[in-house]
C-alpha cells in the first residue's frame, strides 16, 4: 500500500480495502493527503492497518515534511481515528461533529469539532475551501443510534488549486451504488423544514467549480472521477447536478 500522486508535490491519494458497511458490503475508503505550508494533512484516515499508517509515513519521510493534521469530514467515518491519533500524537486532529466523539470518547481530549455552518481548519486555510453539507438528517436510530431528525454532518474539502473536492458521504461514486454519481438516499434525506437551506448546500457545491473529484469510497479503480480539466469540470458539474435532483435541486 502507498500514497499515490494525485497532483504531484500537492495531493495524493490513499486507497484501502476492508471498509465493509454494516460488515458485509465491501465499499472501500479512500484517504486524500494535502500539502501544505505546516507539512501534510490527511482527510479521511482509511484504515487501521499499519501498512496504511506506514504509507503516510513513508510520505512524509520522502517529503521530509510532517503530518501536522488529520481531519475525519463525515460524522460517520469515526472508525479509525484512535489508531490514527496514537500512531500521529503531534498532529492536530479535526472531526466533523460531537457524534465522532460520542463514538469514540477517549477522543474527548485530542479531537477539535468543527462549526457545522462555518468549518474552519487553520492548517488548510490557504490551500483549501471547505463547504458544509447543510438540511440532511441522520437515518433512523435503528442504522446508527441517533435520535430522529438529528443533523446529518459532512465537510466536503476543495483543493483551491487542483480544483479537486473531496467528498464523504452524500453522494457516492460510480459502482457504489450504481454506474454514475448517486445520492445517499438512505442517509442523507432532507430534514423536515431545511429543505431551502439542502438546496443551498448543493448549490454552493455545484458553484465550486470542481474539475475533480475524490471519493471517499469506492474501488481503486473509480473512487477519482475527473483530470482536472475544464471538460471534464463540465461533465461533474452535469453529474452531480443530476444527483443533486433528489435533494431538490
């Protein structure tokens, strides 16, 4: 396993295996790796396993830079951040919501919570935009114990140069749940009189000009959808806009 060159000297990307969803169905995790002016951020820590850990290590060695950051996006990927904050004790680590820290209390102590309407990471602030994903709730208590109408939280990160985003969980890339870019129908539906501010967070997505995107899951093979052109800017902008139709777009 080895960080792979996205955009080389400025992102990589990092895919693991053995991220099964409620632990039968396979659909991958997929790390995002950043440099910046401190060093190196990870968004979306993929795995446990050390040869993943050792991955970002050898990274940082090669670039002779240190991970100064992790940052878990989506309120559901809170798996394996302790792993993640022992094997890295100097970096800062962010989450997305109090629900990460209600899952994984010894993090009390380390994490830093985002502001759910106006996230804010210092490490990335000259390099990145981050765009909260706003109006979605939790699914029912049965899928991951949250009461009814709960907010559903995720950050999407775009790589201001790359024109690269990031993207967690709301929508899921092709042969996740289907050929092209899909809904989360099942965990992100509109919450009951947020409908407008739903529509506002798609828009404020599709405005992002992404050229590229980076999915957090989905096989080695499809989690990268877009080369950083603007036609293939054109063709996500289509893509999502589609998607985007179930949240009434």
């Amino acid at each position: 396993m080895k960080a792979e060159p996205l955009v080389d000297g400025q992102i990589w990307t990092l895919h693991s295996p053995g991220n099964r969803f409620l632990g039968f169905i396979e659909i991958f995790n997929n790390a995002l790796i950043i440099q910046v002016t401190k060093g190196l951020v990870v968004i979306n820590p993929p795995s446990s396993k050390s040869k993943c850990i050792e991955a970002v290590r050898t990274l940082c060695h090669s670039l002779k830079q240190p991970l100064c950051a992790i940052f878990s996006p989506g309120d559901w990927h809170h798996f394996h951040l302790v792993t993640w904050a022992k094997a890295f004790p100097e970096a800062n680590l962010y989450v997305a919501s109090p629900r990460v820290l209600k899952k994984q209390p010894t993090l009390k102590e380390r994490a830093i919570v985002l502001e759910r309407t106006a996230p804010y990471i210092p490490e990335l602030e000259t390099t990145c935009t981050l765009i909260p994903w706003l109006g979605s709730k939790q699914p029912p208590r049965i899928m991951g114990g949250d009461r009814s109408g709960t907010n559903r939280v995720e950050h999407l990160v775009f790589h201001n140069a790359t024109h690269t985003l990031f993207v967690t969980d709301h929508v899921l890339g092709p042969g996740v749940m289907g050929t092209s870019v899909s809904p989360n129908k099942g965990g992100f539906s509109s919450k009951k009189g947020d409908e407008e501010t739903l529509k506002d967070s798609a828009q404020r997505v599709l405005d992002a000009g992404s050229r590229r995107i980076v999915f957090s899951h989905g096989h080695k093979d499809a989690f990268i959808m877009g080369d950083g052109t603007q036609e293939a800017g054109i063709e996500i902008k289509e893509r999502l806009a589609h998607a985007y139709q179930y949240f009434g777009l």
